[in-house]
C-alpha cells in the first residue's frame, strides 16, 4: 500500500488521506472487517463498529461485488 496524498485541515492536523492498494490488500482487509462484529470493532476502536462497517461496505459494494460473481469469496477463489 502506498500514502498518495495526505489532506490536512485548517488546523493543519491530519483530515484524510488517499491511499493505493493492490488487489490483495484490498481482498485482506475485506475478509478481515467482514469477520469482525459491531463488539469486535468497538474494541479495537471506539466508533470502530460503524468504521469497519464502512470499509467493508466499499470494498464489497464498489469492488468485489462489482467484479466477482460471488464477491469476496469469489476473489479469493481466484487469487
């Protein structure tokens, strides 16, 4: 994974960033936040339920279930 751009706010405090993953990476962290629950996420991070929710939705929504038949499973299928 490669930082590509880091977006600061007014305060000059980190805001977002942008990053590059390969597909792998992308396929590890679906099959790691899709085997978390809302208790699992809350303990690595409070308010970690609604981020893993998020991260997985994307990476389901906009890419493996976008371009594998059966999503994630699909993917790993074929790696």
């Amino acid at each position: 994974m490669n930082v590509k751009q880091i977006d600061l706010n007014d305060q000059g405090s980190v805001e977002s960033i942008v990053v590059r993953m390969s597909l792998d990476e992308a396929l590890y962290l679906a099959k790691l936040t899709g085997g978390q629950n809302g208790v699992s996420a809350e303990a690595v991070l409070t308010g970690g339920a609604g981020l893993n929710a998020e991260v997985y939705a994307s990476l389901t929504g906009e890419l493996f279930n976008r371009f594998y038949e059966d999503g994630v499973a699909d993917a790993v299928r074929n790696r």
